[in-house]
C-alpha cells in the first residue's frame, strides 16, 4: 500500500521535478522570427522569474544535454500556452500554433511532449528553441508555465494514481448516497453536512484526476484550477457545518457564516494552489476549535473526531502540496466511511433501544426512559424543564441544574411527551407546567422558567405559547 502511495505522490509532483530541472537550464528570451528552416534569434537576454507568455509572444532558447542512459528521450513543455519547439535546428513539432495575437494563435493542450530522434542529438551543447504564446486563458496565472525540460520518454504511466483517484471517488459518491438516505430517515443536519461533504470530496477526485485522463487544451486549465479551489472551499465549509451541526447546533448559522466569509478571503491569495491549501485550512481550524469544545464537554463521538482532524491539518501543515494534490480527498473518504458505517450501525441500535425504551416507558407513564452513553436512566416527567436539540441527540434540562443527553430526536419526543410540553421553538420543547411567564423580546419572546435561563420563543409559535399559557388546566397546573 504504502508504494502505491509513494508512486502516487511523485505523479502529483511531476510539474513540480520539471520546474527542479528548469534550474538546470539557463533559459535566454530572445527577439525572433520564424526562418526557412529554423527561428532566427536575436537580442537574447537571461530570463529572470517565471517563464511567462500570458498575453504576449515568447521566443525561448537553452543549451541542454542528453539524459544519461540508452532510452528515447523527449522535450515536455507543461504549462497555459501553445508551443513549438526546434533541437539543434531540426523541428520537433508544435502544440497548438503559437502567434502574436488572439487571432493568429491556436490553442495547444496544457501538456506537450516532443520526442526527440536520436540522431538530433550532438555529443555536447544542444541548443533548444521553444516558441510560445498564452491569449487564451481564462484566468491569469501566478505560474502559468510549470515546467520545460528534457526527460526520458514516455513519461510513467499514471494508471495506479488514477486508479486510487476513482476508487476514493466512488466511495465518496456512496457515502453521499448512504447519508442523504440516512437524512431522509433522520432529518439531522450533520447527514445532511457529511452527504454535501463526501459529493464534493468526490468532484474533487475526478477534477484532480482529469489531466491524466483528458489531454486538454490548456485554456481549460484555469477552468479546472478555479473548479478545484471552488471545491476546497465549499468541502471546508461543509467541514464546518458537519462538525457544528453535530457538536454545537445552537451555533451552526454563525460559525458556517464565518466559515463561508473566511474561505471566500482566500481568493485574495496568489496562485491556486495557495488558495486551495488555505481554503482547507480555514474550515479544518474552525471545525478543530468546535471539535475541541466538545471533547471538553465531553460530547460523545468528540475525541476521534479531533484526533483525525488534527492529523489532517498537520498534514497540511507539513507537507502542503501532497494535501492539494492527493491527501485531501484521501484524508476525507477516510473521514466519511467510518462515518458512514458508524451511522448505520447506531441506526439499527437506535431502533432497537428504542422499542425497549418504548415497552419499559409504558409501565411508567409518568416517566422518560433516558437512552444516554452512561446507561438507561427514568426521569420523571415533572423535573424536566425543558428539553433542547443536539442533532443526534437531546438535552434534557431538569430542576436542582441537572443536564442530561438523551439519544433521542426532538421530533420524535415533540410527538411522545404529553400535552404540558409544548415545542416553543425550533430546537426546543419547554414544559409549561414550570413557566412562570413570557416577555417580548422584539418580533420574538422569551419564556421566563421558574428555573434556569429564559428560553426562546419563535416569531411562528408566539401565538400558539399565548394561548397555552392561558389554558385554565395548565394555569391551575
């Protein structure tokens, strides 16, 4: 296993050992124009920077060498641009045609390999002369030319990256399956967050895949690198609302706005690949600071939640392009199938806890059979004051200042309690038999308890509170 990484690894980083070899190499831009046989160069100086034809004509030359060992080589070209390229005055061949305008280029694809007969090659200084231009790009590039160099030819083949690439993404595309069928059972948030989540996850998958499968012309490359970064953050901000909805669900539409607003920041970021890096970073802070909440509140399910978001972000942190270019959706279908399989099996759970729940409660009318990780536990109907929503979970606010999780749903428990229960909001169902009273509080309310904090009214469930609380049966109550 861990080879097939490794050689996945080096087929993400190919452009990255390209641009090593560019150091190699000391590329000259020249004034030029096309002559009988070969371009006549003139006033040539060192090129300083990155190599960029975005919106211009480019004449490039450098002395190069051939690889040592007896197999064929080739001159690759990778990067936003049409080419042409000559060795020691013979053509090699064109990718695209390169021009001076819009109107007399052709688009090339993003990645070119020019082989190189054998007989071209001298014993020593091969001159290389490459021919560019880039007036079709849809985005302007940092870096729109990832490499230029001599290499052995054929390139290795990417079948077992591409391999690993579709297997993450058709597990991810059935864990967006298993968790929207789930939510349609449910109707918890968190199903929602992780089916969005695993479908994103997998898009990522086959975009990041699509230049080994597709040659493509390279203005599609800026389409592709502004889709991976709309991925990234969209993946980051379903992060969050996974993590939020299951672990702080009073908080879920303040923290997904900051997460949304912090994400869009980073397309000030230069290049794409920095945007994409800290896109995933800002939903993986934000979803580790919520993780890390929990496990002090000692939520259930916290701790594993946060040991592999930190092993995440560490990754991140220490090797940034293997996260870009292969760890992420590596690192996320390995995140949603636990998930997954977890969900399935406390579903089954659930339903058998449930009926148990249901035979034991009958004997005690009065009662609440509590299902929680500590064990079972009956509650009587008149010490809860109010009961909140946790997602998966309900928490059971009782009189003395006792707190209780339940694994149960509000709406389940909205249509199992007795009539002195009323839902008086949409993550709360209050028991009227310890209200003392209700205030306005702007277009809302607040209902005052005869302990503990105030509880929220909904604008929707104001009349509906009104006139409960004027019901002689529960004044009397």
């Amino acid at each position: 296993m861990w080879r097939i990484l490794f050689i996945a690894i080096l087929w993400t980083s190919l452009p990255t050992a390209l641009r090593a070899q560019d150091q190699g190499y000391d590329w000259q831009a020249c004034r030029g124009e096309p002559g009988a046989a070969t371009p006549v160069l003139h006033d040539c100086r060192p090129v300083g920077g990155v190599i960029d034809p975005q919106g211009k004509e480019l004449w490039l030359r450098a002395v190069v060498q051939r690889p040592s060992g007896d197999e064929p080589a080739a001159l690759y070209v990778v990067g936003a641009a049409s080419s042409e390229a000559w060795l020691n005055g013979q053509k090699l061949g064109a990718n695209g045609r390169p021009g001076g305008s819009s109107a007399s280029e052709a688009p090339g694809r993003y990645e070119a390999s020019f082989p190189i007969p054998e007989r071209m090659w001298r014993r020593a200084d091969n001159l290389v002369v490459v021919h560019m231009s880039s007036f079709h790009g849809v985005v302007r590039l940092d870096n729109p030319v990832a490499g230029i160099a001599v290499a052995p030819y054929p390139w290795p083949s990417r079948t077992v990256p591409v391999a690993i690439a579709f297997i993450a993404a058709g597990a991810l595309f059935a864990a967006a399956f298993g968790f929207t069928v789930i939510y349609s059972l449910r109707r918890t948030g968190s199903s929602l967050a992780l089916a969005a989540l695993a479908g994103v996850a997998g898009l990522q998958a086959i975009l990041e895949s699509l230049r080994a499968l597709v040659p493509y012309a390279y203005p599609v490359h800026g389409l592709r690198l502004v889709g991976i970064w709309v991925l990234s953050a969209a993946f980051a901000v379903m992060l969050v609302s996974y993590v939020v909805s299951r672990f702080w669900p009073q908080a879920r539409g303040r923290l997904i706005l900051l997460a949304a607003a912090a994400v869009a920041a980073t397309s000030l970021a230069p290049g794409f690949d920095l945007k994409t890096l800290l896109a995933l970073m800002v939903g993986l802070a934000l979803s580790i600071v919520v993780a890390a909440a929990a496990v002090r509140r000692r939520q259930p399910g916290a701790r594993p939640i946060l040991a592999y978001l930190a092993v995440f972000i560490g990754v991140g942190l220490l090797f940034p392009t293997w996260l870009v270019d292969l760890s992420y959706f590596l690192f996320a279908t390995g995140l949603v199938l636990p998930l997954l399989m977890a969900d399935v099996v406390r579903l089954g759970r659930a339903d058998q806890a449930r009926e148990a729940a249901l035979t034991r409660a009958a004997a005690r009318p009065n009662c609440l059979t509590v299902a929680s990780s500590r064990g079972v536990e009956r509650v009587p109907l008149g010490d809860i004051l109010a009961v909140v929503g946790a997602d998966d979970y309900v928490e059971l606010q009782l009189t003395n200042g006792r707190r209780l999780l339940h694994a149960a749903r509000l709406d389940r428990l909205e249509a199992d309690l007795p009539a002195s229960f009323l839902r008086v909001h949409r993550s709360v169902i209050a028991n009227l038999a310890h209200v003392r009273g209700f205030e306005r509080d702007g277009g809302r309310g607040r209902l005052l308890m005869q302990e503990g904090a105030p509880l929220p009214i909904s604008r929707n469930r104001l009349p509906a509170v009104r006139d409960a609380l004027d019901e002689p049966a529960l004044q009397s109550a």
